[in-house]
C-alpha cells in the first residue's frame, strides 16, 4: 500500500506542475502580449525564449505524469488479485448473510407454532376459567336466591304478626296527637290531659314491648340468615379472588404470547436487515466487479495505446532527425550553390570589367605608340594580356560553374522536395501522435473521474481533491489537443 501511495503521490505532484508549468507559460504570454501592445519589441523577444522554455517545462511533466500514471497503473495491477480476492469475500460474506435470513425465517416460523401452542393453551384456559366462574357463579346465586326468599318469607311472618299491632299503634298514635291537640287548645283541662297522655302513653309502651316480643321470636331465624349471608359474601370474596387469579394466570399467558409476537418480529426484523445487507453487499460486490472489469479493460487498452504511442513517437524522433539531417543537408547544398553562384558572378564581374577595359586599354597604348611613350605602352600592353588572361580563365571558370550551378540547383530541389516530404511525414506523424494522446487522456479522465467519485464516497477529500486537480489538468490537455486537431483540420 505504501507503493501505491507513494506511485499515487507522485502522479499528483506531476499533475500540479503540469498546472504550474501552463500558468507560467499562460503568464508569459500575456506579458508578451502587453510588450508587444506597448512595441517593446525587445523585450517581447526576450519573453519568447522563456514562453519556449516553460513550453519545454510542461512538456516534460506532462511525460513525468504519463510515467507516474504507468507506474500506478503498474502498481493497481499487481494489486489486482487480492481485490479479487477482497470481492469473493464480500460474496461469500452476502451468502453468509443471505443464510442466515433464511435460518431466522425459519426460527420465526417456528415461534408462529410456539404462538400457536398458547393460543390454544390459553383458550383451553378460557374454556376453563369460564366453566369454573359460572358453576360458581350459578351455585352463589342459587344460594343468594335462597337466601332472599328466606329473608322475604320471614319479613312476611313478621308483618302478618305484626300487623294488627302495628295498626293498633297507629291509631294510638292518632287519639296521642288529638289529645296533643286538644292539651293545646283546652288548656284548663290540661292536668286531665296529661294524665289521660300518660295513661295513652302507657298503652303505647305496652303496643311496643309486645312488638318487639315477636321481634325477638324471629331473632334467631334473623342472627341465623345474617350467619348464612356472611357466609355467602365469604364465598363471593373467594370466588373474586379465585376469579382474579384466573385472570391474572391468563394475563400471564398473554403476555408470554405478545413476548413470543415480539421475539417473532425481532427475528423477522433480523432476517428483513440480514435479506437487505445480503442484497447490497450483493450489489456492491457486482457494482465492484463491474467497476473492475470496466478498470481492466480500460487498462488494457491504455496499455496497447502505449504500445501504439511509443511506436508513434519512435517513428516521429527518426521522422525529426530525418528531418533535422535533411535539413542540415539541404542548408550545405544551399551553401554550396551559393558560393558557385558568388564564384560564377565574381567570374561575370572579371569578365564584363575586362571587356569594358580592354578596349581602353587598346587606344591608351595606340595612344602611346603615338606619342613614341613606349613605356607607358608597354605597362597598358602588360595590362591589357593580364585582363585577357583573366578574362579566359574568368570565362572558363564560370563555364565550369554553369554546370556545377545547375547540378547544385538540382541537388537544392531534391534536398528541398525530400525535407518537403519529410515534414509532411513528419507533420502527419505528429498529428498521429496527438490524436493517441487524446486518446490516452480520453481514458485517463475517464479512470480519475471513477477513482475521484470513488474516493469523495469514502470520504477521503484530500486524494478527491488531488484527483480533481489531476482531472482539470487532463481536461485542459485534451481540450488543447482538440482544439490543434481542429484547427489543422480546417487549413487542411
């Protein structure tokens, strides 16, 4: 893993002199530009020499970041095995998953036959509790029935015994309240009317003991009936608390039934998240795979594309220095026909100036004949044979060099037609070369773009940033590649 950061870093510290190397130059350019606005001419030919240079600059990082992208390509590969590995664990861990759905299902049906067991058991103890609280439930009422008939049976004796007392004593009471109220109104007879009240008076004590006499014959059958419904309050305090009970054992088995509900939905909850865990870890793993396959073949057809530019750019260093050679060799061809053209006129010169002097010379010494001055006709008839001299040697050198001039223009032509032809080759070759280059860059934005995504979703920002750095610069290439394609296109 340490290779393949430090592979990775290095890659990045390309990509980021990449950017820095265009900057410069972009900067130097724009400088150039304002020099030659203000026609500081000067200056702006200093700047094309550092343009060139930070040209040269970014031309070699942009080789470096193809290097460090081969070398982590180079890493990922030797790599390659153990994400296939890492996958076929993740597979074997979503079946793993997807198992032990299944067994939770299972266990979740089988708490469905648990449910099922209290269900009835707490039906059958319905059934019972129902058929105990009723025989009960009948047996008390029977006895309470019984009970109120005795009681009403007797209240009935007590008043047929009592009943004729009872209307004596109401009638007593009636003459009592009409002595009242004669006392009231015939006060001189009042001592008589006390009197005759105490006599009354005396009755109704008599009416009262008699009355509860017969009360108290009955109070047996009374204390014994009161005995008897103590007795069935008891029973129905029993049969309250067995009732309770009863309920309390049901409510029991309620809630061991709702506890059984809830470990079913626990289990089907578990199983529901064990299914889906399976099914991402699932998806995962085929997006992975696919993903992989996809980084594969991408690689593998980087890697043939390489093959293909270092063909291309072996064929375009020899097609230069193929180039360069013929260049150097039509600039001596050059040379050579421009010195036997300079040889030629200095021969045309020697020539026209002899002829144009000769004839002087000719009437200067007739001249001096003439005058018997002998001397001076010597010297003019000296004169005169070395400009006849220099005239035949100037016309048979330039006769020599009309012939060397033609050959040498014809060796100048096919040294001009073949350094023609080398750099249309050359031209075509460089096209080439750019057209694989956006090519590679087409598939290298293509892999930074998938391993930025893929970083930005782990959340490692610092690589997601360096890898979008990485993609502008790529982006920024291709564009200018692009751009130089179309353009040679449209003088083509």
């Amino acid at each position: 893993l340490s290779v393949e950061a430090k592979a990775r870093r290095g890659r990045f510290e390309a990509a980021a002199l990449i950017a820095d190397r265009r900057r410069e130059a972009a900067s130097l350019e724009a400088e150039q530009q304002k020099a030659v606005e203000d026609e500081e001419y000067e200056r702006a030919d200093e700047l094309e020499s550092a343009i060139d240079d930070a040209k040269s600059k970014c031309e070699l990082a942009v080789r470096d970041w193809y290097t460090a992208q081969q070398q982590c390509e180079d890493v990922a590969a030797r790599f390659a095995s153990i994400v296939e590995e890492k996958g076929a664990v993740r597979l074997r861990y979503s079946e793993a998953l997807s198992a032990l759905s299944t067994a939770l299902e299972a266990k979740a049906s089988a708490v469905d036959g648990s449910i099922e067991d209290l269900e009835r058991e707490n039906a059958e103890h319905e059934v019972n509790v129902a058929d105990t609280l009723e025989d009960d439930l009948s047996r008390l009422k029977a006895l309470r029935r019984v009970l109120e008939e005795r009681e009403a049976e007797v209240a009935q004796k007590i008043q047929e015994k009592t009943g004729g007392l009872v209307a004596e004593r109401e009638e007593k009471v009636t003459r009592r309240a009409a002595v009242e109220a004669e006392l009231e109104e015939i006060r001189e007879q009042m001592r008589l009317k006390e009197e005759e009240l105490a006599e009354v008076q005396g009755e109704v004590d008599e009416v009262d003991s008699k009355i509860l006499k017969v009360e108290q014959k009955f109070q047996k059958q009374q204390d014994k009936l009161a005995a008897e419904r103590r007795e069935i309050e008891e029973d129905e305090a029993k049969f309250e608390e067995q009732r309770e009970g009863l309920l309390s054992e049901q409510e029991v088995i309620r809630d061991r039934i709702e506890g059984e509900r809830q470990r079913k939905q626990g289990l089907a909850d578990a199983s529901k998240m064990a299914a889906e865990s399976s099914v991402k870890a699932k998806a995962q793993v085929e997006e992975e795979e696919a993903a992989a396959r996809r980084t594969v073949e991408l690689r593998s057809e980087l890697s043939e594309l390489r093959a293909e530019e270092s063909e291309a750019s072996l064929q375009t260093d020899s097609l230069r220095a193929k180039v360069e050679s013929s260049a150097l060799d039509l600039e001596g061809r050059r040379e050579a026909l421009r010195s036997s053209l300079a040889r030629a006129e200095e021969a045309r010169a020697t020539i026209s100036e002899a002829e144009e002097r000769l004839p002087k010379l000719e009437q200067e010494k007739k001249a001096a004949v003439a005058k018997k001055n002998f001397k001076d006709a010597a010297k003019f008839s000296s004169e005169a044979k070395a400009l006849e001299e220099g005239k035949r040697e100037a016309e048979g050198t330039l006769e020599e060099l009309e012939g060397t001039v033609v050959d040498c223009e014809a060796r100048v032509a096919e040294a001009e037609r073949e350094a023609e032809d080398l750099g249309s080759e050359l031209e075509a070759a460089e096209k080439e070369g750019r057209k694989l280059q956006d090519r590679h860059l087409r598939i290298t934005i293509d892999m930074v773009t998938r391993a930025m995504e893929a970083a930005a979703a782990s959340e490692n920002f610092d690589d997601a940033a360096s890898l979008q750095n990485e993609l502008e610069v790529a982006q920024e290439l291709k564009r200018d590649i692009e751009a130089s394609l179309a353009e040679e296109d449209a003088e083509a």
